[in-house]
C-alpha cells in the first residue's frame, strides 16, 4: 500500500482513539464474549487482551493499520534474511538460530552455521563436564549478559546441579569483587562474550578474572572476532562463533547461551529453541487477525499512540522470571527507541514506551499504589504461570488470586466513601499464562516479544536492529579516561571538567 494509504490508516486509528475517550472497562466486564474473542492461544502460552481499552471497530482499524505497513512482507523479509538493519546492511537472522523457516539461500546457510556452532559448543560442554570445574563466569553485558542471566535463573527447576553459574557485566569493580570471593580459581572457568571482543566493560572485567584465574586453558570466548581473543588469551579451540547477523539483544539462542547450556544440559537447550520455533512458525504463517505477535505489538502501538502512554509495565506472578523486565528493557528499548526512520527523515508518531516492572506480589507493596490511584495510566503486561514447581499449594492459589485480582481491580477500580478511597480503574492491561515454565514455554514467550517488537518497528517506520543512540556515551567516556588517569585535564565540557577536578 503506498504512504497515503498508510497514513489514512493512522488517521483512523487516532479517530477512534478520540472515539473511546469515554470507554470504561467496567462497562464490558460482564461480557463474556469479549474475552473469548479478544483471546489467543499458542502452545503453552494463553493471552487474553480483554482489558485493553478498545472494542472491534477499534481493532479493526489496528488491522488495518498492520496491513498498510506491508506487515506480511516485512516479516517475510526478515526471515529470508533480506538486509531489514538498512543502517548497517545487515540481515536479522535471530530466527535462523532455532528455526529453519526462511526461503532464501542466505536464511538456509545461516540455520546451517548454528547447528554446526552447537556441535562445537556440545564438544566443549563435555570438555568441561570431564574437568574438575564447579564454577562458570558469565562476563558480557547487554545481550551477552541480560538474556543468559534471565534463562539461567528462570530454569533453575531444570539445573543438572554440574555447574554453578555466575555473573559479572557492570564495569564497577565490586561486581567483579563479589562474584571472585566466593569462588576457587583452581575449579572455575569463565566465558568472556563479545562479538567485536572490544567491549570496554566486558575486557576489563575478562582482565581481573585471567589474573585470578591464572590459567588460560579455562578461558573461553563467544566472539566473532578470534583474532583479538586469542590476543586476549583465549586459544582458538575455545572459541564460539557470533555474527553480525545477530544482534546482542536477539542472540540468548547461539553460542551467547553456552552459560545456559552449560546450567541446564543441552537437550533442554534444544527444548528452550524449539519453544521459539513454535512461536517463529506461527509468527510466519498465522493470519494477522490471528497472529499473536501482531496482537501484542498492536496493543502497544494503541496504548502509546491512540491514547498515549509513554510507559508500560511488565509484571510476572513468577519469582523465576525476575530478571524479565530487566531484559525486555533492552530488547524493547534499544530496539525501538528510535525518533528517525531509515530514510534519515523525523516518524511522524510518538514511538517506544519506557518499559518497567518487577515481580508479582511483591511489587503489589511497592509501586502498586501509582498504578491504581496516581495520575499517569501506566499499561501492563500480567504474566501468570497455571502449574507452578513446587508443592506449596495454598501459596500458588494465593499468588494467582492476587493475578486475577490485581487485573480485575485495574480495570473496574471502586467508588469508595471519601475520594482519597477512590479507585479509578479503566487502567488497560494484557494477561498472559503460561501452562507451566519449562524450558519450551520459556523460549515460546521470549520469542513472542521479539516478534512484537519487530512488529512495532515496522508500524512506526524505524529499524529495529541498530542502536547508534549507545554509541555517544562510550566515545565521551573513552575520551575521558585519560583525565582520570591524570595523563590529560582538557577533557569534557566546563562542567565534566569541574567535576574532574573535584575527583583529583
């Protein structure tokens, strides 16, 4: 469709935002047949969009909205490895890591080089499992630390108990600190994940676990620079292959999962990636009106423009999925928080949302009063889990009744007595529930926001897959550390260098 279509479609997306600014959810809440048809479900994974502030026309138009931006060819362009990052001509092919669905020959020699990638990384896992290592350091940051971090901890039902896993990313040397104390060199190995092996956080960190180690036969690398590992130390036969077809923040299915491989076996790695494929497949092929992705993204895309939320929350009833929101930070944020589309021209519509949130129901004592009576409307993601690993029964019962509660009080709110006493509602939110979390519907629900998230990309115009907005920061910080290190005073603007001088 041509860009006077698309617009018209945007135009009446926003018509019928002004439309519903009376809709009240208390109001469907009655309705039966609204959750049943504002339902979908994949698998394991059940999602339910009843309590988003729309109705049918409403979502019509997002359909339509979806169709003008040539979804379906969009999506076919990434699976087949067309060069969807335009700003760095590069393919995504995050798909190709657990999923062989793509038509094209690059798509098929991708999914090629990942299954030989899992052999070399099996071979090195029984490496390791015929040593006399207990202990492996995860050292990466972003992508190479928040998703392996996230899986690690949210599989821990399905650790083999051979290793025990750590982590250490921020450049504050009291992580590093920590992390060490507890350990014995003589029984730990560490992984160093980079692509360009040039991260700053990442070698020096790499720099204080060798000399603790004092051993480079336990030194491993996943890079795609093995020039500069082995540089490092690292000899070539532990080395695991990156692309620049991955990005960081897509790459928990490559070698980038070798510290979760290493947690959990790699039958059940192979569990986690065929999860995501089940998700891939039905991404590719499901109709957009049927299209769990498309739903989750076009939720979004309603929130933060027709009505206008600039945050969403993300709130799992799940102690394992902790480290959720902290991910999805930076897979949604990284990827979308873009003001400029790929032909250097200003979108023309507010973009990502600032994604937050934390743990169910401890988080009903922290910041659970702003969502119901503050006076921003914050959208959120509720994410449940039907079967839990434990046997404490009247504990599961408890936290999923505060699931539904916590939804159903969001969305109707209470007229009380006293204002002060008075619950608004009307406060939209999504549900999702998991059968159990196993391994499958772990990477089934991770794949789900990685797909909506390039979704949203192609609704605003932007490019999911570069991210120049981090790149500032780090060349200001490396010209600024030889100030610190008293080798040059010119450094930073008036202000930076009154703080400087402050330090010395």
């Amino acid at each position: 469709m041509s860009v006077k279509d698309k617009r018209a479609a945007w135009d009446n997306v926003f018509a019928h935002g002004q439309r519903l600014k009376a809709f009240h959810l208390r109001d469907v809440n009655q309705d039966t047949a609204r959750s049943e048809k504002l339902s979908l479900k994949l698998g394991p994974l059940q999602a339910n969009f009843a309590r988003q502030r729309l109705d049918d026309n409403a979502l019509n138009a997002l359909f339509e909205l979806a169709e003008s931006s040539s979804l379906i060819n969009a999506v076919a362009d990434m699976f087949n490895g067309k060069h969807v990052n335009q700003s760095e001509q590069r393919a995504a092919l995050h798909t190709a890591l657990r999923s062989n669905l793509g038509d094209s020959a690059d798509s098929r020699a991708a999914h090629a080089l990942a299954l030989v990638s899992h052999r070399q990384m099996a071979a090195l896992i029984q490496q390791l499992e015929a040593s006399d290592v207990t202990d492996i350091i995860n050292i990466g940051i972003g992508g190479s630390d928040l998703g392996p971090r996230l899986a690690v901890d949210a599989l821990r039902d399905f650790h083999t108990g051979r290793f025990r896993i750590h982590f250490i990313s921020n450049v504050d040397g009291s992580n590093a600190q920590h992390v060490l104390k507890a350990l014995d060199p003589t029984k730990t190995a560490a992984i160093l994940v980079s692509k360009t092996f040039g991260t700053q956080e990442t070698l020096l960190n790499g720099g204080i676990v060798k000399d603790w180690l004092q051993n480079d036969s336990r030194l491993y690398a996943v890079s795609a620079n093995i020039e500069k590992a082995n540089a490092f130390g690292v000899t070539s036969s532990n080395i695991l292959p990156m692309w620049d077809w991955v990005g960081g923040r897509y790459s928990l299915w490559s070698c980038v999962g070798f510290s979760l491989a290493l947690a959990i076996g790699l039958p059940k790695f192979q569990e986690m990636l065929n999860g995501a494929a089940e998700m891939d497949t039905h991404f590719l092929n499901a109709p957009i009106k049927k299209n769990l992705p498309v739903w989750h993204a076009l939720m979004a895309v309603w929130n933060r423009n027709a009505i206008g939320l600039s945050t969403q929350a993300v709130v799992p009833y799940d102690e394992r999925l902790g480290f959720l929101p902290s991910y999805l930070q930076q897979l949604v944020m990284e990827s979308l928080g873009k003001s400029v589309g790929p032909d250097n021209k200003a979108v023309e519509h507010a973009t990502v949302p600032v994604i937050w949130g934390g743990t169910g129901s401890s988080t009903q004592h922290s910041f659970f009063q702003a969502l119901h009576q503050g006076s921003d409307i914050v959208p959120m993601d509720f994410i449940g889990v039907i079967k839990p690993s434990h046997s404490y029964t009247e504990n599961h019962q408890a936290l999923l009744a505060n699931l539904f509660a916590q939804t159903e009080a969001l969305a109707n709110g209470s007229q009380g007595n006293e204002l002060q006493k008075n619950y608004a509602g009307n406060r939209p939110s999504s549900l999702f529930l998991l059968d159990e979390l196993n391994p499958h519907s772990f990477g089934l629900l991770l794949a789900l926001y990685e797909h909506s998230v390039y979704v949203q990309s192609v609704i605003w115009g932007i490019n999911a897959f570069d991210q120049w907005g981090v790149e500032l920061g780090k060349k200001l910080a490396s010209g600024l550390m030889p100030s610190l290190q008293h080798k040059n005073n010119q450094a930073g603007d008036a202000i930076t260098q009154s703080l400087l001088k402050l330090i010395r």
